[in-house]
C-alpha cells in the first residue's frame, strides 16, 4: 500500500481488512504488532514482518487530537 509507514501507535488495515492498532515494533524493526481497534481482549494480536502492506488510516498524533 501506499502511504505512510505504520508506527507504533497508528490505526491501520491489514490485507484481510481487518481494522487494528499497532502496539509494538519488535525484532529490530522487522516484526508489527497489531491488536484489534475494537472488542476482542488484550490477548487477542498478530503479528506482520511486511508493514509496506499496512495502511495507515489515522497516524497516532491523529488519534490523539481526534479521539
């Protein structure tokens, strides 16, 4: 996807349309971590080593201004 990059913190889509947070970036900068933007648990996340396939739909700064 185009766009910015996702970081930590960003709302983003994943390939399977799934709507998620990303909580982490782990493994040196090669492993995403996403979680569900709503419902689900805490125990619910996966996990992406190609984040060029995220796209970035509110950047955290974003999320924060406009809650």
């Amino acid at each position: 996807m185009k766009g910015p990059r996702a970081w930590v913190g960003d709302e983003v889509t994943d390939p399977e349309g799934r709507a998620a947070i990303v909580t982490d970036v782990r493994a040196g900068g090669t492993v995403w971590v996403l979680r569900p933007v709503y419902g689900g648990n805490s125990h619910i996340r996966w996990e992406t080593e190609q984040p060029d396939v995220l796209g970035v739909v509110r950047t955290r700064a974003e999320r924060i201004a406009n809650p």
